[in-house]
C-alpha cells in the first residue's frame, strides 16, 4: 500500500519534468533513509528499466550539469540493501556500456572509481561473497578503469589486485565470474607495479591455467584471458618467469592448434591473443632464445605463409612477421672493419669529435659489432625514429625541426601498398634463416680483398666500383638471382651510407635480379615514396640514347637483421642497419650498366664545364675568370669562378660602374652526395653565361663569385657526405681548419674579405641537395622566426626586423614550377650554427643567406607533381635562381635599375603565366606510360638552342614542335 502511495505521488509530481529526474530527486531524498530500503529498491528498479529501454534516458543522465550520477553513487555508498546494489551496479553497467568513453570518464570524474572500489572490498568480507554482486562490481571497473589514470594506485591500496585474482582462483569452473574478473586483471596490469605484484602472486601461472587448445566453448573467455596475459607479459618479470616455466613453447602450441582448427577464421582474435603475448615476450633477450629454441621462426613464417591468401587474417601476418623480425638473430656486417676501405693520412689528428675517436681506437677492437646485441634494454620495435636529414652530425643529435619526416606520407595507390611489399620483403629475408641450404653466400666483389677471385661462371653478375665517385665495397650472392650489396664509409668515417655508384656487367636480358643494399643507416628514405634508382646503359648509349633512365621494381626501404655497433652509432645501442632494395630487368645480354643514388656529377665533368664554357664565352660580352681557391687535402683545385658584364667602354664611368656592382656569392657541392646541387648549379652558371638580353642584364647588375664545388676530394673518391678529413664540412665554418678544412677556410676568408672592403655580398646562397622532402626550398636566417619559434621569453613582436631575406624565396614560388614556398623555414637550429648559411648570416653579415635545398625525388606541387626529378628540371631550377636574383634587383633598387620596358612586360607575364597555366604533365599517369629518359647533357651549350629565359614562355603555356621533341611528355617518369 505505502510503495502504491508513493508510485502515485511519482507521477503527479512528472507533469513538468521527466520520469527519471523525479525518481532521481525521491531516490536523493531516501538515500538516508535506512528505514526505506524498499522504496529505494523499487524506485532503482525504475530508473533501471528505463535505463535499458531508452538512450535518451542515458544521456540525460550524463548530461552535463546532471546530478544523477552523484545521486546514484551517493545512495550506492551509503546504502545496505542488496539488490539497491545490484540495481545501481546494472544501472552503471547500462551507462558506461554505451556513449563511448565519454560516460566512463564522467563516472570517474565524480568519484565512482573510489567508491566502487572501497565496495569490491567490503563485499569481498561476506563468506562467501555475493556471486551475483561480484560479476557488477567487476564489469563497471572493467569499464571505467581504463578511464582513471590513477586507477592503478587506487586499486592496489584498497587491496583490490588480491581480491580479484583470489576471486579468478577460486572458481575457475565459473566463467560467468570469471570473465569479468579477468577484464578487470587486466585493466590492473596496465600499472607496471601492478603487473609485477600479480605475477609474484602466481597470476602467470593462472592465466595459462585459462587458456588452452582449440575449443568451440567459452571463446570469448579465452579471448580475455589472452589479452590480460599479453598485457601481463609487458612485464620483464613476468616474461622471465613466463620462460623460466617453458611457456613460449606452449604458446607456440596452442597457436598452431588454433591455426590448424580454426578453418572458417571464426577466431580471429584469439589467434591474435596468442601472438599478442608471444610479442610481448620476445621483449627480452630470454624471450627471444626461447622463441628460437622453440623452433619458432619455422612455425610463425609457415602459419604466416597460409594466412596471407586470407586479407582478413592481415593483422595475423603483421604481428607474426614483427615477431619475427624482432627475434631474427642480429647478424654483423660481414666485414673486417666498418671504416673506409681507403685510407688516407691527416696531416693534423682532431683532438676531439668522432675522427679523433676513430684513430684513438685500438687495433684490436672490434668495431663492426659489440655486446649491444645482447642488451635487454633494446627498444626493438621503434620503427619510426625522428632522424632528420642532418641526423648523422658530429653529436648524433636529433634537433632539427627543419625537416618534418611526418610530412611524407605513402600515397594510397591500387595493388599492393609499400606496406605490404615490406613484409614480403622481409618475410623472404626470415627465409634466409629457416632455409639456409638455399642461400649461396658467395662473395662476388670485395674492395677490402684484393685477391678475391672474379666469377666466371657466365650467370653471376660482375661488380665494379673502382672508377671517379664509385661507391661499393662488396657484392654477396645470396640466392641465384640476388645479392646484397654493401656500402663503403665515408674515407676517415665509419657511417654516411647512402651515395651509391657502381658498374654492373655479365647480366641476361629479361631476368629479374635482386638488389639488396644493406648498410643503410637513415630510419626512412624516399624510396618508400616514389623514388627510383638511377641507371646508365653502355648498349643504350651505342644506340643513340645514352640517357640515365629511373628503373626498378618492388623497390622499398626498411630495418633489416644486421647490427650497427655503438661504435658506428655514434655511442648509441641497438641500432639496426636499413635496406634499400629493388629488382631490375635488363634489356640487353652481356651489356655494361651503372647504377646510382642520383644522376652523377663529378668532378671531371666540372672541369670539362668550366672549359667549354671559357673557350665558348664572347670576351668582349661577358667577363669571365676561372680561378683556384686553393687546393684539398689530396692536392685538387678548388675552381673559384667569377662572372659579371665587361664594361661598356674605358671611360671612368663604365670602370666604376663594372667595379661597384654588388656581389653575389654562391656555393654548391660541399655534401658529395648530393649531385642534385651541381646540376643546379650547371643550370646557373650556363644562364649567366647565355646570350639573352636578360642573361646580359643581369650580369650588368652583379659580379658573380662562384664555388660550384666545395668538396673536391668528397665527390673524386664516393664519399656521401664528408671530406678526407672525415667531417662534414658544412659543419665547419664556424672555425675552419686551414689544413683539414682548406676550401671552408678559404671561402670564408674570401667573404670575410668582401664584407672588410665594404663589399658585402646582396645574396650569399648554398646549393643542397635533400633526401627525405619533395620539391626545391630554402632555408634562410631570421631572428624573429626563430624567437617565435623557440618560444622565447623575448615576445618575438618586440624583435625589429627588416622581412627582405623573404624576397628572393617569394619570387622562386612564383617563376620555377618545382620551387615551393611552403616548404621554406627561416629558423636558425642550434645544430646549424656552424654552417655556411647561418655563419654568413651571423658572421659576415649578409641578411640574404639562404641554403636551397633541391629534391632528389620529386615533386608533390605545381607543374612537376607526381614526376621524379630529372637533370633537366633541376638545371631549369638554377636558371630560375638567377631570373629570381634579376626580379630581386628591381624590386631593392627600383631607381638604379632599368630595362627596356618589353623586357620587363615580358618577364611579368611570365611570372603570372607560371601561376596560372597547367601542365599536362602534373598528374601521375599509369604504370604503362613509357619509362622517364633523361639524357644528361654535359654539353656547355645546351641552353643556347633553346634559351631558358626568352623561350620559357612556351614552356609554361603551349609547347612548341621543338620542345616536344627535347623533353616530350613520354620521357617524364612518374611517382608510382
């Protein structure tokens, strides 16, 4: 009669509000009320039922500014009724099962983790406790527990980590009770303390007590019991107890009994299950030789072979492949040593840095590999480290926020993605180690053996790389048609792996060879993006087409079995090498072929430059000097080239007007691998040197000093970025060494000069070359910019700056297709201080100091989107450089500077066409489109036929007959 009474009065009072906040307020108002215990019950019932019929009943009470949840936990505190209880433990489960994590985080936001817990634990005082009471307690902590970042601590002070894995031990036989109990297990395991305290307490032990072979019951216990003992196993201590008792091979098992059972793959997750806790113990070095020992390797590569028919078991096939990957012996770099095969004498030691380490080294010490391999603490699965472009500085430092890896995204394209092909990849690797009677392992090549014996046999390819900028040092056969290749080091280095340039013969048409390079150091390379290796046929070029042409298929990038020691990682441990590998077929028997990192530019082909274009330039036109700079180490000219116009006349006025032009000063070349930068420069000096009126002009306006090569010895002997003196010398301008740094010390000695007769240079600028971003940009020097950037507590709007070192970048977006603004930083790094770009800019003074940085890949934007870079493109980019210095005249000194109105018409309408006209070449075409062919000319006249700057208005609206038959749309290669 009273609980009648009371309903009716519920729903006189609901006219103006909704049924659940009127039986929240009653439920408030007898939640003290010990005497009401019935009336709670059956108002909690309500709410329940409501609960479970609406959602919009849900929300509400979620909303914000809601107080039910405080009510509901508040009368779950205080009161002693049983099924009040249990009707407010459904409610909760009702609440938090649905709406995300959002309602999770509510209930712990006001205190439910708390409560719920001091709960568990006075319920866990009943003898016996409450089945029923148990299951709820346990599915809301299940829910919320993830949400509280505390929760862990929490649950391990109110004793909860017992409670529960008591409650799992003694009724194992009842699922219903257990099933929640694990979810909460392991949500406890997600504290390492937690983790390691429950497996003292034998839950290890336990969980494998749960899992067991295939069964078509109680898989979705089996499913919890699994991910709670994977989340266990992150434990080291767990781990090493989990190997002690021989579960790796119990583990390895019940997966292939999964496996073989579960023909309909019903059972997807649970295979996971299992290989999610073999991934987690394989973390530690027990682990792994357990993991080995047990036969492993055979079992997952097999398993992994039968699922990949399935796309839906793809999960399956990753996790088996990291798994063993990771457990793949580390194998050393079969060498004597990881330093240069060549040797060359200092004429001074450093007294510090990575060169005085390497010659403080005692003979004996092995430098290839050390007891880094074994260390437990190894992070082996950081795939994706943050090494930048100039990652392998002097202090193997990680700062530069120039280059954002992250940028380069895969393009999502039909067929097989770069990930996909990886695995493949490294799943023929593992093949290695499981069939080693099929690996041939021959060495093929050798630098550091000068006996070994050249193959005859007729279908082995033949290695070279003893010619000008040659890189390789040795070739091994692992199978018939494939062979990994090894770089060599920088000369007094022991790292810079990357520049590669060798000469492949003995080879038979239409067969598809392996390349693998394997002593790869940088974490990502664009040959995950789109790029392609370079190469040169000799039977081609017999034929009328001697052009280098992007090849290779199956090409991609990753982390391979072999181990970089400390010593070559400059300190750091656990360091793995990278392959870059690629498959190529040849057109041609027995033909000569070369391959390379990029179009090669050496220091032969400069000098035969600079020759044709001295004895092809009009001595009464243009004023041109080819001096040295000094000489290298190894005793090569550094050419020093300066160019301007002759003077009109003897008269004073022409001879002072010649003398006072202001100087540009420009640079290229000091990294050896970076070839992109000389035909950049190529590009500029054949402009400065052409008979255009503008070329003319522009000369007119400045006297050009140029170093198209910083780095002679580099370039001669294949080294990838550093000099004989085995530094980097675009670290060197802060303090040059006259006898280890002689070009920096000179060249900087020269603009110091400049800068002392009051002749400072308008523009001082470095060609680069870059490996990890698309198009062409720049990097300049601003002290705002870095001030804002750095967060400085200097508010960067108190910084007065002149914005000019924006100018000349402003004008390259809009006149060269590959140029792109977006691309370009200002900021000056910490670790750039001592290149040429900032020292020029902080030491000599020029506010216009910029490093251009060229892809060696492609572009992303503009005309050129979708292609890979060819010479031609990158020759076009210098010419633009100078067109963008004519522009930057006009537009810093107005008055001084005039030029015949249609010239100055013309050149607007060819900034403005470039911004407005498509090519017809800016999409990626098919796979079938006819292969890039790019012919490298070397020629000093190859910009006379077909004049950058007059002619160009064709090449940004509509082609002419002659173009189409220079550089037609058939010889572009295109990302795939």
């Amino acid at each position: 009669m009273k609980i009648l009474v009371f309903y009716i009065l519920i729903n006189t009072c609901l006219t103006n509000n909704s049924r659940v906040v009127g039986l929240l307020a009653q439920l408030e108002k007898i939640s003290t009320e010990p005497t009401e215990s019935d009336t709670a019950r059956y108002v909690t019932s309500k709410i329940l039922h409501l609960a479970q019929s609406q959602e919009k009943i849900r929300r509400e009470m979620t909303a914000k500014g809601s107080t039910g949840m405080e009510v509901l936990l508040s009368t779950l505190e205080n009161t002693k009724d049983l099924q009040t209880t249990l009707n407010i433990l459904s409610i909760l489960v009702e609440l938090v099962s649905a709406g995300g994590g959002r309602r999770a985080s509510f209930l712990v936001a006001k205190g439910g983790s708390q409560i719920l817990l001091q709960l568990l634990m006075n319920a866990s005082k009943e003898s016996p406790p409450n089945e029923e009471l148990m299951v709820q307690i346990h599915s809301v902590l299940a829910k919320i527990g993830p949400k509280d970042k505390k929760f862990g601590v929490k649950a391990r002070i109110n004793g909860a980590l017992n409670i529960t894995l008591n409650l799992v031990k003694q009724n194992l036989q009842n699922h219903r009770l257990v099933l929640p109990c694990l979810q909460l297990l392991r949500v406890y395991s997600a504290n390492s303390v937690n983790s390691v305290s429950l497996g003292k307490n034998g839950v290890v032990e336990l969980m494998f007590k749960t899992i067991g072979p295939f069964s078509k019951k109680n898989s979705g216990l089996m499913k919890v019991a699994l991910d709670t003992l994977a989340a266990l196993l992150k434990s080291k201590t767990n781990a090493r107890r989990a190997v002690d008792r021989g579960y790796v091979q119990v583990l390895l098992t019940i997966y292939v009994d999964w496996h073989r059972h579960d023909n309909r793959h019903r059972n997807m997750l649970i295979r996971k299950g299992i290989l999610q806790s073999l991934k987690s113990v394989t973390n530690i070095k027990l682990g792994r030789k357990a993991f080995i020992d047990a036969n492993g390797m055979k079992i997952l590569y097999n398993t992994s072979q039968d699922c990949l028919a399935v796309r839906t078991l793809d999960p399956l096939v990753n996790i088996s492949s990291l798994i063993m990957r990771k457990c793949f012996p580390k194998n050393r770099l079969p060498l004597p040593t990881i330093k240069s095969s060549f040797h060359f004498q200092l004429p001074v030691i450093p007294m510090t840095g990575p060169v005085a380490q390497l010659y403080s080294l005692p003979p004996e010490v092995d430098d290839v590999v050390d007891e880094s391999d074994d260390n437990d603490d190894i992070d082996l699965e950081a795939e994706n480290e943050t090494e930048n472009e100039d990652d392998l500085d002097q202090n193997f430092k990680n700062d530069d926020i120039e280059t954002d890896i992250n940028k380069l995204k895969p393009q999502q394209e039909p067929g097989r993605t770069i990930e996909e092909l990886k695995m493949t990849k490294i799943a023929q690797d593992i093949e290695r180690l499981i069939h080693q009677s099929d690996i041939i392992d021959r060495v093929v090549y050798d630098l550091d053996n000068p006996n070994y014996i050249i193959p005859e046999e007729g279908d082995i390819l033949k290695f070279n790389s003893k010619f000008e900028s040659g890189n390789l040092r040795k070739v091994i056969q692992i199978r018939k048609n494939e062979y990994d290749l090894i770089l060599n080091s920088d000369i007094n280095s022991n790292h810079y792996h990357q520049w590669f340039y060798f000469e492949v013969s003995g080879m038979r048409p239409g067969v598809a060879y392996r390349f693998n390079i394997i002593n790869c150091e940088k974490s990502n390379s664009q040959f995950n993006y789109g790029m392609q290796p370079l190469m040169y046929s000799v039977q081609e070029a017999l034929n009328a087409r001697p052009w280098w042409t992007r090849v290779g298929t199956d090409i991609c990038y990753y982390k391979n079995h072999f181990s970089r020691s400390s010593v070559a990682a400059g300190g750091q441990k656990g360091k793995s090498y990278y392959t870059i590998t690629f498959t190529v077929s040849f057109p041609h028997k027995d033909d000569v072929c070369y391959f390379a990192y990029h179009y090669p530019y050496t220091y032969s082909t400069l000098q035969m430059h600079l020759q044709k274009l001295e004895s092809a330039h009009n001595p009464q036109q243009i004023y041109f000097r080819r001096d040295v700079l000094c000489e290298t180490l190894s005793g090569n000219s550094c050419p020093l080239v300066t160019i301007t116009a002759m003077p009109e006349s003897n008269y004073y006025e022409h001879i002072c007007q010649f003398r006072n032009r202001p100087y540009v000063f420009l640079s290229a070349r000091v990294h050896p691998g970076e070839t992109n930068a000389s035909w950049v420069m190529k590009g500029t000096l054949e402009y400065l040197m052409s008979n255009s009126p503008t070329a003319q002009s522009l000369r007119e306006c400045y006297i050009f000093k140029i170093v198209p090569m910083l780095n002679p010895d580099g370039v001669i002997n294949g080294n990838h970025r550093c000099s004989l003196s085995g530094e980097d010398l675009n670290r060197q301008w802060q303090s040059p060494n006259p006898d280890l740094h002689p070009t920096i010390y000179h060249a900087k000695g020269l603009l110091q000069y400049l800068a002392a007769v009051k002749r400072l240079p308008l523009v001082y600028c470095d060609y680069h070359g870059h490996s990890r971003k698309k198009n062409v940009f720049m990097y300049g020097c601003s002290i705002k910019e870095t001030v804002w950037h750095t967060n400085n507590n200097a508010s960067s709007c108190d910084v007065v700056e002149d914005v000019g070192y924006r100018t000349l970048p402003k004008i390259l977006s809009h006149i060269a297709p590959a140029f792109c603004m977006s691309s370009c930083s200002f900021v000056v790094e910490k670790s750039k201080e001592s290149t040429a770009r900032v020292v020029v800019w902080r030491e000599i003074g020029v506010q216009r100091s910029y490093t251009m940085e060229s892809t060696l890949c492609g572009c992303d934007q503009g005309k050129y989107k979708g292609l890979q870079i060819g010479t031609r493109e990158l020759e076009e980019m210098g010419a633009k450089f100078c067109v963008g210095l004519l522009r930057l005249k006009r537009l810093t000194s107005p008055l001084e500077y005039s030029l015949p109105s249609s010239l100055l018409d013309f050149e607007n309408d060819l900034i403005e066409s470039s911004c407005k006209v498509t090519s017809p070449t800016t999409y990626v075409l098919d796979e079938d489109e006819p292969r890039f062919l790019e012919e490298v000319d070397y020629s000093a006249e190859s910009n006379d036929e077909l004049d950058i700057e007059l002619a160009e208005s064709a090449d940004y609206e509509t082609s002419t007959q002659e173009e189409v038959l220079s550089d037609s749309d058939s010889s572009r290669t295109y990302l795939p």
